[in-house]
C-alpha cells in the first residue's frame, strides 16, 4: 500500500479513529521523555487545583484569540 492509498483510507475513517491515528502518528514522531511528561502532569494537577480552589479562572477560546490579536496584530 503506497502512503497516498493510506492517507485516503485514513481520511475516510469516523472521527474518532481519525483522532487516534493523528495523535498516534504524531507521538511516533517525538517519543516521550518521561520525566517531561511527569512534570506535565503535575502542572496539569496544579493548575486543576488551582481552578478548583478558585485562585484562578477561565475564559473563552474567543476571548483569549481577541487577548491574543490586540498583544500580536498583525
């Protein structure tokens, strides 16, 4: 099977296959370091609690695109 054949297969799979396959492929191409992803999931853990204490909070996808256009125009 030539790489086209398989990206048309792969574009043809449900969405959630799609997703698993992106994310599988795109971790083939950087493998993990364990201890960078330890220290991911400890600020992930940090942040959480930090959200659930109510020290901080969220805001809109929209809203951070805005933050983010008014710091960087183009």
């Amino acid at each position: 099977m030539t790489t086209l054949q398989l990206l048309k297969e792969a574009q043809d799979l449900p969405l959630e296959e799609k997703a698993l396959l992106a994310d599988s492929l795109l971790r083939s191409l950087s493998p993990s370091d364990p201890a960078l992803e330890a220290q991911w999931i400890a600020e992930v853990r940090r942040r959480s609690a930090a959200l659930d204490a109510g020290m901080t909070s969220t805001i809109s996808l929209e809203e951070w695109r805005q933050k983010v256009q008014a710091r960087f125009p183009r």
